[in-house]
C-alpha cells in the first residue's frame, strides 16, 4: 500500500501481530509518520465553548469571551485536531485541489469521533455553493461523512458569491448571511437537535450565521464538531 499523502509504500499499516490474532485488521490510509504530523485537540486543554487548543484547561478562550457579549445563544464546537502546517497542506490538497481521494486519510476517525461526542438527532453538514460544486466536483463536508446518516438541510443564498477561503479573519467575522433552510426540512427540523458538520473552525462566523437560521426555524439546541481548529 501507498501512504495517499506521501506516496511512500511502507509496512506501517498493521503489526505483524495482527495477522495471527482473531482481531480485524487495522485499516490506514496514511503511514505513520505522516500521520505523526496531524495534532488531536486534547479534551482537558481546550476552550469549554469552541474547542480550540489551549496550553491549560481554561472555561473560554477570548475569541469567545467576546462573542459571548454579542450572541444570545451558545453553539459547543469540539474539533479533533489543531489547524497546523499538516492540516493546512492536507487542506489545500482536498479541498483546492479538488484530490478527492484524500477523504479516505480522515474518514473513518472523523466519523468515529461525530459518532461518540455530542448528543444530536439530526446531522447537518456545512453546504458549499453550486459554484464551488461545479468546479471542485464535490462537497469536502460530505466527503469526510458519506457513510453518516445526513441531512442537506442548508443551501447556500444564490447570489453569496465569495467563499471565506478567499477572506481574511475581518471580513469573515463581518460576512453576511449566507444560508437558507431548504423548503423540505422547515418542519422536519423544529423542535430538534441539531449537530452542524464543518472541516474546519476558523472564526466561528460560518457555523453561528447556519445555527442562527436553524433555530430561527424552532430548532431546539445547536452544536457543532468540525474536523479541525
């Protein structure tokens, strides 16, 4: 097997051992130095509200201490791993690139993770806009959660062009509303709760604009787990 980041054909993928015990086989997409390279957010050091990675346990980080003084509402967001160099490289080769085979390299633990951390009934994944669809040829969302049971509750406004890749932090925190509820799920989603899905959690501007169109539709309770932070 190849390591679908390097390239390398190495023997990292099981242990001997493995072979011979009645256990099924370890799967892995990657080797295990690249895998060494992506960082999980400890569950003790983090921010209670965002999750983002903090050098000691603390109640909130700034960035929502501060928001907290504008938003009636709170959404927990638990990320499991930090945005470092890795995460950026792997970013820029699934999403921007378009390498749609490098969903396999998350998969599985991404999927584990939504699966075991917050209490929901509906998930939600951040949608992209038909013309980003068009031209990357996919949603890296729904990529990282195809064998989840999902709802595409959210579209993105016709005439909301620029992507917050294309943003920086300012204009990202000041970004309009981008979201309408699909006329289907305006009934269905009343009274749930709702669990967003996003790659990544940069400002926290994307996930509050879609939980403030959720509840605005009666949906009970938001939370939010993105790949990473």
């Amino acid at each position: 097997m190849k390591c679908l980041l390097c390239d390398k054909i190495n023997d990292d993928f099981f242990e001997l051992q493995e072979l011979f015990s009645l256990k099924p086989l370890r799967e892995s997409s990657i080797c295990q130095d690249c895998e060494n390279q992506f960082l999980p957010i400890s569950p003790i050091c983090c921010c209670g509200q965002c999750g983002r990675s903090l050098q000691k346990p603390e109640r909130y980080c700034g960035d929502c201490i501060r928001r907290n003084k504008i938003e009636n509402f709170v959404v927990v967001n638990r990320s499991l791993y930090k945005y470092n160099s890795a995460m950026k490289n792997f970013m820029k080769r699934y999403k921007f690139l378009g390498d749609f085979r490098l969903r396999k390299v998350f998969l599985k633990k991404f999927q584990t993770y939504i699966k075991n951390k917050i209490d929901h009934e509906i998930i939600v994944p951040i949608p992209v806009s038909n013309e980003t669809y068009k031209s990357r040829g996919f949603n890296q969302v729904t990529g990282l959660i195809q064998d989840l049971n999902y709802q595409n509750v959210l579209r993105i406004k016709h005439d909301f062009k620029k992507s917050q890749s294309e943003k920086n932090r300012n204009q990202r925190i000041q970004t309009s509303q981008p979201f309408i509820i699909e006329d289907q799920f305006q009934q269905a989603i009343n009274g749930k709760k709702v669990l967003l899905i996003d790659d990544v959690y940069t400002t926290g501007t994307t996930i509050y604009h879609a939980a403030r169109v959720l509840k605005a539709a009666g949906v009970l309770k938001v939370a939010s787990i993105t790949l990473a932070r």
